[in-house]
C-alpha cells in the first residue's frame, strides 16, 4: 500500500478542517460586527464578547490545523516491522475475528482514509492515542487489549 497516498489523503483532510475553522472565524467576525445595532451591540456586550471569544477559538483550531498539516506533508513514513509512527496496521478481534486496519501517524487522529483505489478503510491513531499506545512498539502476531477485548496485530507494513 502507498502510503504517501495515505499521507496526502490526511494533508487534503487536516487542510479542509483548517479551511473550516477560518470561514466559522471570518463568519463570527462578520456577525460581530455587522450583525447588530450600535445600541444593539451595547445592550448586549456579553454576546459581543462571546463572539470574540469563538472567533479566536477558531482562530486556534485553524492555526493548529495548519501546524499539522505542515508536520504531516514533510513526513516520509518508513517499511517497517515493529510498530512506530508511519505503520499500517491490521488488528483482529481475538473473539469475534472482527478488524481493523490503522494508519498510525503523528497527527489527525479519528481521520478515515482509503486505500489505493478505495480499496478499504484505514483509521487514523496517533501514539497519544490509547490505541496507538497499545500497539507501538509491538510486532506481527502479539496481542493486545484495548478497551478490554483483545486483539491480535496480523499485519504490520
């Protein structure tokens, strides 16, 4: 599996939340200053302020967004065999035979990516994570708990 293509999917995706939190901020600002009366705004400086508030709040989920996307398009992820950052890895229930397949990267945890041709699902976790904690570090055939069922890692690429 490429997983540049991987990496460029949480770009596009981190980029698209950034866009995001930037239109909610320039529509706060907008309402803020146009969406009442000068006595209107006066009345009510409690509204104002809170508008203020979630405009720079937005503000932050923008810049933060952006930092990841800087991290994550300069990130070249590795074949490996151990898991660290950059593996896919494939999980199975060790009761129900249930999977998943992980893309383990630095950032854009909960992010669901494709695979090449839109050939399954990956999820993103990160090593904050306490899945990304239960498998780092880990190779092909261990188990692990998580969210107490256990799971066997049956790939690690």
């Amino acid at each position: 599996m490429d997983k540049q293509d991987l990496v460029a999917q949480l770009v596009r995706q981190l980029q698209a939340s950034a866009r995001a939190a930037l239109a909610a901020r320039d529509a706060t600002i907008a309402e803020a200053r146009d969406g009442a009366t000068p006595d209107e705004k006066r009345e009510d400086a409690r509204a104002a302020h809170q508008q203020g508030t979630l405009g720079k709040a937005q503000q932050r989920r923008a810049q933060q967004a952006l930092a990841e996307v800087d991290a994550v398009a300069q990130w070249k992820p590795a074949a490996m065999s151990k898991i660290a950052v950059g593996a896919i890895v494939e999980i199975e229930d060790a009761d129900s035979g249930e999977g998943r397949t992980l893309f383990l990267a630095p950032v854009g945890a909960g992010i669901t990516l494709t695979g090449p041709g839109g050939d399954g699902i990956l999820s993103v976790v990160t090593p904050a994570s306490p899945v990304g904690k239960a498998v780092l570090g880990r190779k092909e055939g261990e188990l692990v708990e998580i969210a107490d069922r256990e799971w066997q890692i049956s790939y690690v690429g």
